[in-house]
C-alpha cells in the first residue's frame, strides 16, 4: 500500500483542546451538524477524523471519535454526529450540547483514508449511512471545475435518513463534474426506478463509470456495508490498492 | 479540566479490566484499511524470515499439525472500544519460533492486502501472541482476518495484524502500516500509547 504523510506536527496533533460549540444543524431526526470553535485549529485533510472528549464536573470522561464533515475553514471544525441508540455521547452531543458549551478534541487522526484536493484521477465515494460524512468531506472540498470526476454512491434506509440531502442535489445539479447516486434500502420515494434494496454490483457501475476510469475508491460504513461494497468493487475489477475503507460497528455509543 | 456543562456520563463501563480511555463493547467491530483479502488455505502459507535472510515456512496443513492453544483474553482497539473474554484457538509464537535462529529485536508482520505493524520481538514470545485461527469455536471469518491472524492481546489491536503471511525478523525497529501514520510503536492500551509521543 502505497502511504501519506499527515499534515501538522505530531505534538499538535495530539494535544487536547477546548472546543467551544458555535452552532448546530439538524441534518436528520436522528444526525446533528455541530460547528465547532476550536482556537489555533491546525487544520485536517478531507475524510480525517477527531476523538471528541467529555468531561463531567467529578472528573469522568468519555472519548469517541467522529468523522470530520467539511475541509479545513479557519477554527471552524464541523462534525455531523448520528445519534447511536442509547449512546453516551452522541445522544449528550445531539440532545444536549448547546452553543457557548465547551467540549475538547484532539486530531485530526488518520492519515489513510484521506482525499487531497489536487490527488489526480476520477474519484469513486461509497458511503453506507453516516459513513457519508468523510465522504461529505472529500466531496465539499473538491474545488469547482476539478478535472477530478466525482461520483457518491450513497445508501441509506430511508430519504428521511439521507444526510446532505440538498447540498447533494444542488451538487449534481450543477454539472461540474459530481454525480449522486441514491441507493434506499427500506423505502425509496414514489416513482424510484431502482426500488428498494442492499447495494448491488450495478448501483457501482452506473453512469458510465467503469474499472478503466481507474478511480480511487473510497467506502465507508457499517461493517457489513463496507465489507459487501468493497468485494463488490473487487468483484467488478478495481484493484483492492485503489480500494480505501473505513468502517464502524455498533462500537462508539 | 475542562468541563462540559451537564455531561454526566452513563459510568457503566467502570471495570478494573477496563484500560484507560476505553469502553466496553458486546460486539466485534472491524476496521481495516482496505478491501477484506479473501486467503484460500491451500494457498496459505505462514513464513518467518530472519534477519539473515533465512526463511522458515508453515502450509496451513503444517500449522495445523502443530500444538495448539485456547485462550480467553480482553482485546483493546485504539478506536477505544474493549471487549473482554474473547475466545480464540491458535498457536503460540513460542512454538512458532521455538527452531529459529535470530539476533533480532524487533519483527515486522507482513499481511496479505498489504498491511504491516511492528512489534519487539520479546512481546511475540512468552505466552503473549498466537497465530490464531478460531474465533468462539468458529473458524476466523475473513473480516475478522481469517484464515490467521496475529493475537497479541496486550497491545492495541491493530498490532494484531489480520491476514497474516510473514514475520519479518529485524535488528533495527521501523514503523509499519498505521505506526507510519502517526499511531505509536509500542501500543499499550494501559499506558494509552495511541499516538507517535503518547
């Protein structure tokens, strides 16, 4: 596997900071967009992500770490939290975080399943429910009129649980070179052509995007998502070393 | 310390057993870093290769036919979930490396897909690492890095690489996969070496 270096010296990265909530976004019933202000933010790579960390008044804490949703913008650090059943911290994070409250992060982190704007080559996004947000990431960052062709498929159980759900179409419908690809696997709206179903081989193959476009891949979801997806895209052809995973399980209430 | 206005946290997770910084988890989540890499086991092939260049080879029959071990032991992911009494069946590296001649320290572990992590060669012996090859009675599925993988419980769970086709012996330590990326060399959960500096 071919390796990139992380941007940022080591010890900023790994220092603790405080990380004041300047506002938030519902973006579903069950997803919030936070804004973070984190002061001397040092900047991160489409598709990084932080540990985010409480602490409560007699010293407890919990850490978890959650995707990073749009490039690097000043001190701004815009996270997209789904809340996860019976969670620790997302549902504090989605339900009870308020502007002005106060939380600490550390990163960015990861170094490997990471878009850089300027990376040539057509781009191919897999993303399996709130594993869009990294790709959301790539997706905001790729500069207009990109000789880089983007493509997102992206599944989701419902429309109401699409993330991003007009900024996406807004995206495509410019005509600059992103398409969306929409995958229900519960309900689809009235008219869907494709219906109501896993992701299958064709779903990755659509719009005339093939193996030979060579494409970075990148995959994100639930496990079981990211492992079908994935030995899809190895199936079709695309050679695994084009093939960037990261996937999450029930693991992070 | 920074407080964060009325967090007051579920504590469910406080167990002696527990390394700092981590949660419990009933579930086995995966992380990899690429496409899972699907091993037939007649293709299957465990070598270590010494610092002088000697090899030493295991087919899958091989492995087999050597002792085995069952052990139940807590695993730790950098990711910060923990799940304790995991059921495994493997061979001991002790028995693995019991023949082979070696000056070396360190060890890089070579996976199919690509991945390496480096370890101290003193932390692949003495009961603390197996080549493991069943998971809870059931043979290791793919994504779980079946056919084989390495298990060093008492380290962070990427050093337990998936996948694994050779044990690269070395004088010198160099970082591997996610070690280059900026994780840390040794891992020990219990002191919280997740980062390079930790």
């Amino acid at each position: 596997m071919a390796r990139t270096a992380i941007p940022g010296g080591l010890s900023a990265r790994r220092a603790w900071r405080s990380a004041t909530l300047a506002d938030r976004r519902p973006e579903t019933a069950q997803a919030v967009t936070l804004v973070l202000d984190v002061p001397d933010w040092p900047g991160h790579v489409p598709g990084q992500h932080v540990d985010v960390r409480l602490t409560s008044e007699d010293g407890y804490r919990a850490t978890r770490s959650y995707s990073v949703a749009a490039p690097t913008d000043g001190d701004a650090l815009e996270l997209t939290v789904q809340r996860v059943p019976d969670g620790e911290v997302s549902t504090f994070l989605c339900d009870d975080l308020r502007r002005g409250d106060t939380v600490e992060v550390r990163g960015p982190l990861g170094g490997w399943f990471v878009w850089r704007p300027g990376q040539p080559g057509p781009v191919l996004l897999v993303a399996g429910g709130s594993g869009v947000v990294p790709l959301m990431s790539m997706l905001r960052a790729r500069p207009a009129g990109s000789a880089s062709p983007f493509r997102l498929v992206y599944s989701a159980r419902s429309p109401e649980d699409l993330l991003y759900r007009e900024e996406l179409a807004r995206r495509a419908a410019e005509n600059d070179g992103v398409e969306v690809g929409l995958v229900f696997t519960r309900s689809a709206p009235e008219g869907d052509r494709r219906g109501v179903g896993r992701l299958r081989p064709e779903d990755l193959t659509g719009h005339g995007w093939s193996v030979d476009d060579a494409p970075t891949c990148y995959v994100c979801g639930p496990t079981g998502f990211v492992e079908s997806a994935a030995a899809h895209l190895v199936a079709l052809g695309h050679p695994p070393e084009r093939i960037r995973t990261e996937r999450f399980g029930p693991s992070g209430p | 310390m920074t407080v964060t206005r009325g967090f007051h946290g579920r504590r469910r997770d406080s167990d002696a057993r527990l390394p700092p910084g981590q949660h419990l988890t009933p579930d086995f989540p995966v992380l990899s870093a690429g496409p899972t890499p699907l091993v037939p086991r007649d293709d299957w092939e465990l070598i270590v290769a010494t610092e002088d260049g000697t090899r030493h080879g295991w087919t899958w029959a091989e492995l087999m036919a050597l002792p085995s071990e069952d052990v139940t032991v807590d695993i730790h992911c950098v990711t910060s979930w923990s799940k304790l009494d995991t059921d495994w069946r493997g061979v001991s590296l002790d028995t693995v490396l019991a023949d082979v001649d070696t000056a070396a320290d360190f060890a890089m572990v070579h996976s199919h897909g690509g991945y390496t992590t480096n370890l101290p060669l003193e932390d692949l012996l003495d009961g603390r690492a197996w080549i493991a090859y069943e998971y809870d009675g059931d043979e290791l599925a793919p994504e779980h890095g079946g056919p084989a993988r390495l298990l060093v419980p008492h380290l962070y769970l990427w050093k337990s690489a998936k996948w694994v086709r050779e044990i690269e012996l070395m004088l010198d330590d160099a970082p591997g996969f996610w070690e280059q990326l900026g994780y840390h060399d040794y891992g020990d959960p219990w002191r919280e070496q997740r980062y390079q500096g930790d």
